[in-house]
C-alpha cells in the first residue's frame, strides 16, 4: 500500500544526482548519464516475514517470464543502516533500467523513517560529522528490523559485462 507513489524519483533529487554525475564527468552526454541513474524508476514489494523468500523469487521468475533482465541484486539484510533486497533490471525492448526493492513491512517503515537521513549522507553539502551522526540514527532505527527467516539466504548478483 502506497509503495506506488514512490516509484519516480522526485524531479529535484534526479536533477541532484544528475548534476553531480555531471560534475564528475562533465565529457560525458547528460542523456548517457541520466540513463545511469538506475532508480529513477523503481518499485517496492512489501512481503510477510515468513513468505519474504519466497516472495523475492516469484517476483524475481515473473520479470524474468516478461522478458526483463536482472542486471544487480544486493541483499543488505545484514547491513547495520538498511535492511530489504535492492534489485536492478533492465527492459531490453527500451533499454529502459528500473529498480525494485523487497521489504517487509517492518523495513518499509525503516526505510521511510530513514530517508531524508539517506539522502542527507548522500548530499556533498552535508558536514561529515553530521553523516556520522545520521549514520546512527540509522543504525539505531534498523536495529529493531527483524530479518526474515531465510532472508540472508538471498544472494547477491550482478551481471558480467
């Protein structure tokens, strides 16, 4: 429920992330680099503890059975900040790469609670001492996340090439 109104990436944090990819390879078309940002459009699952794993392959085998490619998947269940399972795929009809993310719903709240905390860390502007401090509030929060039975077992990929 809701997850839907996150799927773009707001207009100013993409025009954020694609200046600071601009600045970093100001060579580079700013088409090519747009395309990098891989969560521009990204869609979020919410699983029941119990049913996570297997809620993370079936999603997984019903892209794969529309013709998207599996590109990356991170699993940060053990990740002291930020707990679920990232993913990145690509629809080769449009070249068009889309994130989705598996959550539970304990997770899912972390990670709402958490993500102007996210966003602060990721910002050059932000002091480091205040990244440290936002590091903890994050660890703070995600420490109570219980980690799905079979969650860990969910392993990380990325594709050659």
């Amino acid at each position: 429920p809701d997850t839907e109104k996150f799927a773009l990436k707001s207009p100013d944090r993409f025009k954020e992330k694609l200046a600071g990819r601009i600045a970093d390879e100001p060579w580079a078309r700013a088409a090519e680099l747009a395309a990098e940002i891989h969560d521009a459009v990204r869609y979020t699952y919410l699983c029941k503890d119990e049913h996570y794993s297997d809620g993370v392959r079936q999603v997984h085998g019903a892209l794969e059975d529309q013709g998207f490619e599996l590109e990356l998947r991170r699993n940060s269940w053990d990740n002291e900040e930020y707990k679920g399972v990232n993913s990145r795929w690509r629809d080769p009809a449009s070249s068009q790469t889309f994130e989705v993310q598996f959550h539970t719903d304990e997770s899912w709240a972390a990670k709402q609670q958490t993500h102007v905390a996210y966003e602060l860390i990721a910002s050059a502007t932000t002091p480091a001492n205040e990244k440290e401090l936002l590091r903890d509030y994050q660890r703070e929060v995600s420490a109570s996340v219980r980690i799905p039975p079979g969650a860990l077992d969910i392993f990380d990929y990325r594709k050659d090439g």
